[in-house]
C-alpha cells in the first residue's frame, strides 16, 4: 500500500452571496510512495492549498478518502494519542515561516519544545542532543540556533521551519509554495538541502507550488492540477516532456529552460484559450 491514498477527493465552497458555488477541490485522486516526493503544480486558485490542507486535518472534504500510513485522515481523530499520532505522521512547511514561528522564542527553543510537546526524547540531554542535530540537519550554525527568527534571514527562517517539521520524524512532509517568496539562489539552496533530507531518510514530500521550474528541481513525480480537476500526472521527466492538456502545455511552454522559444507560448496559449472557450 502507500503512504498517500488519495481517492475521489471533493471539496465545494459554498458562496453565501453568490450564485455559483467553487469545486476547489474535484474528485481528485493520486497516491505517494514512501520516500517519494511529488509535485503538486497548477495556478492560483487551482485548489492546491485546499488539498494541502485537507491532509492536515486543516480543511474538511465533503467526499472521497485521503488515507495516510493506514489511517483515514477524513474521520476525526478520537483522543490524544491518536492525535498527537496524527499531527507527527505528516507536518506542514508553509510560504510564510513568520507566521508559525514563536518570534520570542530561538531556534533551540523552538525545537526543544516541538520534541517535549510529542515526548520524543526520554531525557533533556537526548533533547539537547536532538536539537544539535536537527540544526546540523538545516545548515544552521549552533549560534544560529541561539537566535530568534527575526534576527535570520529569510532562508534560514525557512530552514527552521523544515528543522521543526523533520523534529518529529514524518512520514510525510506537505510544502506549501515553501520556496515561493525566497531569492531564486535562495530557492536553489533550499530545494537542494530537501533533496539530501529526502536521500538520507524515507519521508515523503508532497511539495506544492504554481513554478514546475522549482517542482522540476526536487520532484520525481508531478501531479497538475487545473481548476481543481487533476489533468496531468506522472513522472517529472516525462510531464515536462510530453505535457498532454493543453494546461499543462501553457505551463510547459511558459517555464523557461533550455529549448524555451517564445514562440511555443503564444501556440500554447492559442490552444489553451480555445480549450476554453468551449468550456
Ligand atoms: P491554490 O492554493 O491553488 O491557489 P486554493 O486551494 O487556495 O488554491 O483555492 C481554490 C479555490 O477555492 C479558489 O477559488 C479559492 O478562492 C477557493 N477557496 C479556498 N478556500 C476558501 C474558503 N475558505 N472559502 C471560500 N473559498 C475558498
Ligand atoms: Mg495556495
């Protein structure tokens, strides 16, 4: 079985002052192995984060099942300990690190009370011991680790946050635009230490972003996603290479790397208007 088991996944917002409802979420299904990291890709609004979300437990579906390492992640989790077990088996890097991160706490700190609040550590010690390598982890310095976010940088921001997911060893690791607001070099960095997470362990990422460019640099497989309907999916590789939807085409045509010509955007994107207009 794998980790992720996603099937028939729905979500509609139902709009008080509006006509027409949002299908954020359509019937959407993909499963992700262990130690595998999958792209989630598609534009704004394309229902990305709502997915993301449901597999959190932030967000409720209205049909479908999302199974994670066994357990039904859409029927509500009864007592502590499965939820304690819940929230260690998949955690959650956001764009913003500012806004999870305690601004009156360090980054030690930080970490120590991530690991004693899921007692993963049977002794101050073991913890202490554990929050050095978790810095070690992220490529923080153990002066770093005595700062406070704002005193880092916006990558090293994110970086704790990437530490403090990883404190309670998930299985799975959803990212949601993680990299989107850092520097490209930033980005590359970034991208580039998930990489060696992901090769020295078997946690999973389900790594969302709107850029295939960075989806393309950590993501064995991608899944596109276009107005909450899943229209693509498959091997990285092959996606970019052969996209089939005129969507992913566009997104193709419109990501710049070698053989980019800008005249195969304006064909994808002549394709992809008269796709929609007959839609
Ligand atoms: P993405 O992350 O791909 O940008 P989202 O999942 O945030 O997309 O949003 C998908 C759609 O659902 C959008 O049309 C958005 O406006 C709508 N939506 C998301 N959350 C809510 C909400 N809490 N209430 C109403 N509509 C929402
Ligand atoms: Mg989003």
């Amino acid at each position: 079985m794998s980790l992720v088991e996603v099937t028939d996944l729905h979500r509609v917002f139902r709009m008080r002052h509006s006509i027409s409802d949002v299908i954020a979420v359509n019937k959407v299904s993909f499963s992700i192995e262990s130690g595998e990291a999958v792209g989630l890709v598609g534009e704004s609004g394309s229902g990305k984060s709502t997915i993301a979300r449901i597999l959190l437990g932030l967000e409720h579906a209205d049909s479908g099942s999302a199974v994670i390492d066994g357990d039904d992640r859409l029927t509500p989790a009864h007592g502590r300990t499965k939820r304690m077990r819940r929230a260690r088996t998949v955690q959650m890097v956001f764009q913003d690190p500012n806004g999870t991160l305690d601004r009156h706490l360090s980054v030690d700190e930080t970490l120590r009370r991530a690991l004693k609040a899921h007692h993963m550590m049977p002794s101050s010690r073991e913890t202490e011991s554990r929050v050095a390598e978790l810095l070690d982890r992220v490529r923080l310095t153990k002066q770093q680790g005595k700062s406070k976010p704002h005193e880092l940088s916006g990558g090293q921001r994110q970086r704790i946050a990437i530490a403090r997911a990883l404190a309670l060893e998930p299985k799975l690791v959803v990212l949601d635009e993680a990299v989107s607001a850092l520097d490209v070099s930033v980005q590359a960095q970034i991208l580039e230490l998930l990489a060696e997470i992901q090769r020295d362990s078997d946690v999973s990422y389900l790594f969302v972003s709107h850029d295939l460019a960075v989806i393309q640099q950590l993501c064995q497989r991608s899944l596109v996603l276009f107005r909450g309907s899943l229209v693509e999916q498959g091997n990285t590789t092959q996606v970019l290479s052969h996209p089939q939807h005129p969507y992913t085409k566009l997104l193709v045509a419109s990501t710049p790397g070698p053989g980019w010509k800008p005249d195969k955007v304006v064909q994808s994107r002549k394709e992809f208007n008269e796709l929609m207009a007959f839609s």
